[in-house]
C-alpha cells in the first residue's frame, strides 16, 4: 500500500454554489473522505476503529486555497502522515487541478478516542507509524484562534443531516454552519482564503448550537459555535487575501 | 454518446449516517449528479442552458429503495429519458450496488424554465428526443400528495449551503430539512421505503421557510415547506414499507 493516500474528485453540478465553483463546506467533505479512504486502505480507518470502540476525531484543521474549482473540473487530494505524538496525528493535504496545477494545502491534527469514555487512546504501536511521510506542506500549521468580542447571530438544533457515523457532528457540518452566517456577497469573490478552524467539544443530536461571529475586517471573520451551557463548541477564522 | 447514462459512486466514509448507511439527501443529491452530467454530456446540461438564460428544474420525484448502501458499497446509477411533453420530461433511473444487484428505482418530472421570466420553455427541437429511451423502471410514477391536517414543527432561513448553481434551493436540501424532522429512530430502521416529492415553488436566499408534519402512521409522513405568505414550496411523503 503506497504511503500517500490520492482521493480523484470529479465536480458534479450539484456540489458548486451560484458561481459555479465547489463550495466550502464540500471541499472540506472531501479532505475528510480523503483522510478516510487512506486510514480506512491501511487499517485503521473509523469503519475498522468503531470495532473495538475506538474512533478518529479531528481537532484542528487549516486549509489553504488560491481557487475553488468549478463543476466538471477535477480535484485531486493527496494526504499523508507528517508526524505522530502520544495522542495525535498531524496529517496534511495537497490539493491540484486535474492537470497537476497545484492549488492548495491542509494541515490537520487528529486524536483517537475511546468511544465509551471519550478518552485519548496512545497512538503508538497501531501501525500508523509505517505511513510517516515528509513532503512539502508551505502553510502554517493551524494555531489557537484568539476570540474577539462578538455577536451572536443565530442558532439552531443538531439534525440527523448534520450526524456522521459516531452519531456526532460531521466535522464538515461545522463549516456549513459556520459559512452561513458569512454575507453572501463573501463568497463571490474568487480571492486566496485561509480557512482555519478548532474542534473543541463534540456536538450531538438535538443540541442547540448558538453561532456568535466577529468581522474583523471585510476579509477576515472569527466564528464560533457556542453549547447551551456557554461552552465553544468550535472556533474557526476565515482570512480572504 | 450512448443513450443512458451511467453514474458510479464510491460511498465515502462521510457520506454515511451513524447506522453506516448513505443517507437520503445525499443519493437524492447523487441522483440530480447522475441527471446533471447525463444532460451536460449530451448538450443540454443546466451549466449549457444557463448561458442562454435557461435551465433545469426538478418538478417531482418518486424514489423506492429497498437498502440504502454502506461506506466503502459501490452505487451505480443508471438513467434514461422516458418521454418528452411539451414543457416537462420524465427521467428514470434504476439503482445497483456493485456487483449488479438491483436495489431500487426512481422516477422524475423536469420543467425546463427561462432564468428571468421563471416561465417554462418548450423542450421541442432540443436535441433531447434523440436521447429518449424505454426500459423497465417498476414504481408507480410521482403523483399529487394530498396533505392532511398538520402540525407546524420548525422553521429555517434558506442559507447560502442550501443554494445551487442557479442561486435558489438545491432540490436535495429541501430532502435534507424533511428528513431532520423524522423520529431518529426511522432511520434505524433498514426496511423499503418509498419516498416521494412534488416542487411547488423555488426557494431563494434568506426566504424563511416553515415545516409543517403529519404522521399518518410509524411508517408514513407527509412533510411540507411552507413560505412566510402560507403558500407550499414543497410537499413530500415517506412510506417505509
């Protein structure tokens, strides 16, 4: 089994938004498939882990992308495995057209869970080890998202569309939520982004999720996802260049 | 090119609900894939018609299956054009898993609609009656809905992820707001189903739309989106069998 995982992508008409081009929350769908597939091919995908009550959970996430490509255009996403401690993984992403062109990088950081406790599991002698890779990944690595003064915008119920197979929030129903609350003359623009976002608490089925958002200027936004109890829930920023 | 088109799909690892299964919106989404590049590869795809002012639109849908495929099942789509009348035709499909299993059928009504006058466009003298083809497709075709008396559930404001490449509601979203208000446990349940939707009026961005419910039985739900002036977006009825 190669090291680096290739994920093709073909875009349909229904995955592009009214400028034609794939949308966000999509593009982060398929990053996750992607990491997904290469875990799932080397034996310790969440299909195999939720066996022995053990599952992935992606804890931060920074996404770097000069275009988003438009219907009937191919994306193809490799990922692989930079590095292994205790209890996480960081694993990054390249992202081209169909003819090569590259177009962006991720960098993830993913921890292994105990289903029943919700614990950290030790990440070491699982095998991932054989799967380390070194290759250029030029963007900064996904940091602490300081919270400025914000206002709460909106809320709403965790539905079973937004669940993924841990029956938790799919990490890239997050992005949609948090996309939505953007004007949506932001998503005209056809400008570089950065898109940088922190999972801190899992959110489940019939919670209410408030969304509080900053716009620190015209081209960069703080949103966070916020639980009942006024604990973050998740924190993300998103910076047009 | 060949007469019926072809559509496979590898299910993803977060393409699937918490029972491992895909889930309803996204093989409704699938299906609006499989008919978009049929009709893109064919000449008279919606992102061809939307450069003459024209495009596609879903009038209804009558989907049965009899499982809904795993993560790492292979779903192929088959699909064919049935007739054309003067302002609408009907598309069939047949569902198979990968190894040629025969797991369901849909049937479907289009209106193609000029984008500024929203009037729909006679289909004659398109090129799409050399595309029309017979083959079996038994379910019983989309007909009216008759809602009974309801109960108002739950009401959203159409976001910038609910909207496709012609800016108005994706027709797999409206799928994705109506399956949100079934009992979870439905969709534990792996029996047939029959599902079925009849589009009544376009939504657009930032239109609040109300969801109103009728549970005839544990295994039947007629479901509608309402706008704010109380007239029907959309019906819909699931019958699990």
């Amino acid at each position: 089994m190669e090291i680096v995982g290739t994920h093709t992508v073909n875009i349909h008409p229904f995955e592009v938004d009214f400028t034609d081009s794939i949308t966000l929350p999509l593009i982060v769908n398929h990053l996750l498939n992607t990491a997904g597939c290469h875990a799932n091919e080397r034996g310790f995908g969440i299909q195999q882990l939720n066996k022995q009550n053990h599952t992935w959970v992606l804890s931060r996430l920074a996404l770097e992308l000069n275009e988003r490509p438009k219907c009937e255009d191919t994306l193809r996403i490799y990922t692989w495995i930079e590095s292994i401690m205790r209890s996480f993984t960081q694993r990054n992403f390249r992202f081209e057209t169909g003819d090569g062109n590259i177009i962006g990088y991720a960098r993830s950081i993913w921890a292994m869970i105990d289903t029943e406790t919700r614990h950290p599991i030790s990440l070491t002698g699982q095998g991932i080890e054989n799967y380390l890779h070194q290759m250029d990944c030029p963007i900064e690595r996904p940091g602490k998202i300081l919270v400025p003064e914000q206002t709460s915008l909106s809320s709403f119920v965790v539905a079973y569309s937004d669940l993924d197979i841990n029956k938790h929030m799919n990490s890239a129903k997050y992005v949609e939520h948090i996309i939505d609350t953007l004007p949506i003359e932001a998503m005209e623009k056809a400008s570089p982004f950065r898109y940088e976002i922190e999972y801190i608490e899992e959110c489940f089925w019939n919670e209410e999720i408030t969304i509080e958002k900053a716009e620190i200027s015209e081209s960069e936004y703080i949103i966070t996802l916020k639980k009942k109890d006024g604990s973050i829930a998740c924190k993300s920023r998103l910076l047009f260049k």
